[in-house]
C-alpha cells in the first residue's frame, strides 16, 4: 500500500463514524487524525 503513515484502526473507526454523522471527534490525539477530513477539537487545550 502506498500510504505514508498509516492510521492505527480504532483512529480511523472513530474519525470515520464523526465524519458519516457530522459530529465532531473530541481527542487529545489531534495530530493523528487530522487528515481524516473530521471535525477535531482538542478538550485539553484553552
């Protein structure tokens, strides 16, 4: 496969499901699932 970093499953599961059904993905994990085209927002963050 030529995909240069690849997303763990439960990652792309979560990112997948937010986006089908317009919400937005609550996780310190932000990085990694930034190109996933999901609303993100950071809870730890100000």
């Amino acid at each position: 496969m030529n995909v240069p970093e690849p997303l763990a499953v439960i990652d792309a599961l979560l990112a997948v499901t937010a986006r089908v059904h317009g919400l937005t993905l609550a996780t310190r994990n932000v990085k990694d699932v930034a190109g996933t085209g999901a609303l993100l927002v950071n809870p730890f963050e100000a």
